[in-house]
C-alpha cells in the first residue's frame, strides 16, 4: 500500500512538472503586469549566465525583465530561441555581444555585437546560430508581448 502511495505521488509530481516545463517557454515572453517607472541604473554588463535566470525550458535562452510599463518591456537576453514570430508586438533588439547569424524573415542574416535589429510583428526571427561567442542582446517589445503570443516555426 505504502509503495503504490509512493508511486502515485511521484507519477503526480512528474505530470505537473511536464505541464509546467511546456507552459515555461510561454510564460518567459509573457509580461507581468505594468509597474511604476522608477529612476535607477541596471549594470548589464554584469549580468551574465545564470545572474539573468535559469535556462527556459526547450531553449537555449536565459531571458531577464529589467523594465515592464504598459508600453514596452525591456529584457536582457542570453543565448539562442528556435525561430519564431510574434503577432500583437514589434521587437527591437540590440546586440551586445556574440556574432553569427538570425534568420529575419525567409532570410538568414550575419549579426554581430552592436547591431540595431528592428522586427515587425508577425517576421519569423530567431534561429541563432553563433560563430563567435554567445549572443546577448537587449529586447524590447512594444506593446508588451500578449500570453501566449511567441508562435515557433519550422
């Protein structure tokens, strides 16, 4: 009785943490809910590997909001995400270091530290592949990314 308890729980605690690893990669796009602008300054040069958060599940990406407003959202982002879209916000991300390519569109394009990147909504991006370095940029969506709202593609 005492085993079968056991297995129980443990089958129980292995469905939600399926649940939850597929819901994550949803949610790290997500945007809280908005919250007062604050003066301050945020060292991003500092943050690195884990400092800006745990690797979203089925990516390579670490991803950390550093501003929410009910305009934009401002994250710093290491690493690479599959090729995606997002339908309700535009994307503007500039890259701090790493070099290789993103596709942009149908397009596989050279990026490198210190480009400007602009992506309309509904333009597949992403696919990263580095040459040198690992990527990390700042992301900005304007509005804020809908629930839901990253839609990856083949």
């Amino acid at each position: 009785m005492q085993i079968s308890r056991t297995v129980l729980v443990a089958s129980l605690a292995f469905v939600a943490g399926a649940i939850a690893a597929r819901q994550l990669p949803v949610a790290f796009a997500q945007a809280p809910i908005a919250s007062p602008m604050e003066t301050r300054i945020v060292d991003v040069t500092a943050l690195e590997g884990e400092i800006i958060g745990p690797i979203v599940p089925t990516t390579e990406l670490r991803s950390r909001l550093v501003l929410v407003t009910d305009q934009a959202t401002i994250a710093v982002q290491q690493g690479n995400v599959a090729k995606h879209f997002h339908s309700t916000s535009d994307e503007v991300q500039y890259i701090l270091s790493g070099s290789g390519t993103m596709w942009l569109g149908d397009t596989q394009r050279s990026i490198k530290a210190g480009d400007l990147i602009m992506i309309p909504k509904g333009v597949n991006h992403g696919g990263t592949i580095p040459a040198s370095g690992t990527f990390k940029a700042i992301a900005i969506k304007l509005p804020p990314q809908a629930p839901g709202d990253t839609h990856f593609v083949n």
